[in-house]
C-alpha cells in the first residue's frame, strides 16, 4: 500500500518534509476535517431521502420529539474520514496504525447493525444489549490478547500512576484484562454520552488532543525521558491518528452542534470511544485518560447506579439516566447542558495535561 508520503517523494525527493511526523500530524487533521465538510452535506442529504432517521425514546424528555426526522448514522463519514487520513498520512508499517483502524472499523460495524436495527424496527432498544456486549467483549478479548503476545517493550504491559511516576506497576497477563475493561468500557461510555447535539463530540475532541499529546512524547525517547513517561518505540504515529479523529470531529461537529443538523449514531459513538480507549492503552495512560475524560465516566456511572439501586432497592438516584437527561427534566435547556460538560472536559484535560510534568 502506497500513502501520500510515498508518492510525494516519487515525484520529489525534496519533499522531505513531509516525512516528519509534526508535518504528517497537520495534513492529517486538515485531510480529515476537509473529507468530512465535503461529505457531511452529502451524507445528510442521502439519509434524509432514505429516510434514515432518529427514532426518539418513548420515556424520554418531551422536548426531543423535536428531533424526530434528524437524519443519524452521521458516524458513518467520520470513519472513512479518519481511515483515509489515517492511511494516508502515518506509517502504514506501524502496527499500532493498523490495531486503531482495525478497532475503530469493527466497533463501527457493531454500531451500525445496531442503528440499521433501530431503523428497520423503529425501536430505539435496536440490537440486543447482551449481543452487542458479546461481540464488543470478543473484539476487545482479541485485542487485549494481541497486545499482550507481541509487546516489544516492558513499557506496554506496565501500569503507570498518573503524578506518581516512581510507582510503576509490572501488570503480566492482568493487562490483557484492563486493555478489555478500558476498551469495552470507554466505547459503551460515550455511547450513553450522546445524547444531546454535540454533547459527546466536543469532549472527544478535546479528550483525544490531549491523548495525542501523550502519544508524541512517548514516542519520543528525548522528550518522554525529560517528562519521565515511558518511551514506545512507534508510539508517536498515534498522533497521526489522534489529529484525524480530531479533524473529523470538528467537521462532524459542524453539522452536530445545536440544533443538530445530523446525528452521529451508535456506529460513531461505539467506534470513537473504543478508539479512543485503545490509544489509552497504547500510550500507558489509562487513569489519566479516565481523569481528562471525567464526563464519560459521570454519564457512564449514573446509568450503572441507576439500574443497581433500581433492582435492589426499586428506587431512582435520578429522574433518568443518563445524567444529562436528569438535568434536561430538571429543566436545563439542552445548550446549557452542553456547553457545561464542555466546560468541566476542559477543566479536567488540563489536569490530565498536567501529568505530563509533574
């Protein structure tokens, strides 16, 4: 397979440039973001004559059925954006390239049956929650698996303490469990963060800049040893990945901030979100990551707290979960909401950030 950097240099070799990964990381995120403003009026213009549409839950706050007619499955361009800008612009011989585009694609696939399903039956419920959960278990059990068999470094199955960087944990064969538990986990969190116009996407952008932070300076074995993170050799062609998904998420939000033009689906919510547990891994930040991304676990942890008191107790914390819908019934207008769990992403990304030195 041959990218854009291959092809610049048959033509010039002068364009050397272009090798350098700073450079790369750029033109990735101007690819991305440019392949999904000329998509995304296309892609919305072909759901809405298929009428590929919202299906708006029965119990849901009164003021969403204002959504209904909103084309979804918007995830759909974001992938082949990220995929193309991905390929075109990293190391294709770089295997951590290959794992992120492999799960971002599979968990796609997962929630795109899962739409189609919703779509077909009209049902917001869409593909069963035990399958979906298997076949999300058996992509991120392979994953894990793979990881942990060709590790070339001791680095990329040890467990680091954010701010504590004296304290390094070896984990063995347990890694393979919290590659499966952040992967699995992080994909279903932002999935039940979607659910408001552009509640989800602007975190993700801020969330995966950040992780793309982290990912050039392990890659990097001068800067990761004067911050004292671990250095993995390979590690820095993450970035280029990270400023795709962050051009593609910018356009996305474009067309997804209020009110929403188009909505980005379980095929993207699944897809971003494992992706975005992956790079976790492969960079060795995965408590930093559960701090920067704070509002996925809040949203996450209220819908597990929910259905436990619910079953045990028969009583409700909220007066739905996800959190955000509590807040729209308690009266918050769905912008506020939005632009507030904006604010508390920034917040906690730069304390993620601040790991990097301290």
């Amino acid at each position: 397979m041959i990218n854009v950097i291959e092809c610049l240099n048959q033509v010039n070799s002068g364009l050397i440039a272009f090798q350098y990964l700073n450079i790369r990381v750029v033109f990735s995120f101007i690819m991305s973001l440019v392949i999904i403003l000329l998509l995304g009026p296309i892609v919305i213009r072909r759901l809405v004559f298929k009428r590929i549409s919202q299906v708006v839950r029965d119990d849901g706050p009164k003021s969403h059925l204002n959504k209904l007619g909103t084309p979804t499955m918007g995830g759909v361009p974001i992938i082949v954006s990220i995929v193309v800008s991905t390929l075109s612009w990293a190391d294709i011989l770089n295997r951590y390239v290959w794992l992120l585009i492999s799960v971002t694609l599979l968990f796609g696939v997962i929630g795109f049956v899962d739409d189609y399903i919703k779509l077909v039956s009209q049902n917001s419920g869409g593909l069963l929650g035990r399958y979906k959960y298997m076949w999300q278990s058996l992509i991120g059990a392979i994953l894990a698996i793979f990881i942990y068999q060709t590790s070339l470094v001791p680095a990329e199955t040890q467990f680091m303490i954010p701010f504590f960087k004296d304290i390094i944990i070896p984990l063995g064969n347990w890694h393979m469990i919290l590659v499966y538990l952040v992967v699995v986990g992080s994909s279903n969190a932002v999935n039940l963060t979607d659910g408001l116009d552009g509640l989800s996407i602007m975190p993700i952008v801020m969330v995966t800049s950040a992780l793309g932070l982290f990912s050039y300076t392990t890659g990097h074995y001068e800067f990761s040893n004067y911050l004292i993170v671990p250095f993995i050799p390979g590690a820095g062609e993450i970035t280029v990945f990270c400023a795709s998904v962050v051009g593609a998420s910018l356009g996305f939000l474009w067309f997804n901030t209020y009110p929403a033009r188009v909505f980005m689906g379980d095929v993207g919510a699944l897809a971003l979100g494992a992706a975005l547990g992956s790079v976790a891994i492969f960079v060795r930040q995965e408590l930093v990551f559960m701090i920067m991304g704070g509002v996925f676990v809040i949203e996450a942890l209220s819908v597990i707290l929910q259905v436990v008191l619910y079953k045990v107790f028969y009583k409700r914390v909220f007066l739905m979960a996800p959190i955000h819908h509590h807040y729209e019934l308690m009266g918050c207008p769905e912008p506020r909401i939005m632009v507030r769990f904006w604010i508390i992403t920034v917040l906690l990304v730069l304390v993620g950030l601040s790991s990097l030195r301290i």
